[in-house]
C-alpha cells in the first residue's frame, strides 16, 4: 500500500496506525510514503508514478 501525507496536524499518525493495523490484520506492507508540501499542494507526477509502480492502492490521509 502507499500512503499520501498532507501535512495536517496527525495526518501522519493516522495513516501509520492504518497501515500498522491493516500489516498486522492482513500481512500488507506499506512501500510508499509521500508527503505533500502542504494540504493545498497536489501530489506531483512523480509521487504518483512511484505509487503506481510499487503500490497496490492508496490511502490519502487528513488529519485536525
């Protein structure tokens, strides 16, 4: 799985606890984080690239 981070307040601890859980429930693995230069910022071609190559699905995260 890949995780997009958006910079937001615990954007980054709930996506980790996601993927800690969904390891420890279903065996995935994470193979990608990307953060975002900000919440605003859009994902750049190259992240999404990356994540197309090396990830199954993506889970974007927020947080507040």
């Amino acid at each position: 799985m890949g995780l997009i981070e958006n910079t937001k307040h615990n954007s980054d601890v709930l996506l980790l606890r996601i993927a800690e859980r969904l390891k420890e429930r279903f065996g995935m693995e994470m193979v990608l984080l990307n953060r975002k230069k900000s919440a605003a910022d859009h994902v750049t071609d190259n992240a999404i690239t990356d994540l197309k190559e090396k990830a199954d699905f993506v889970i974007s995260g927020i947080g507040d």
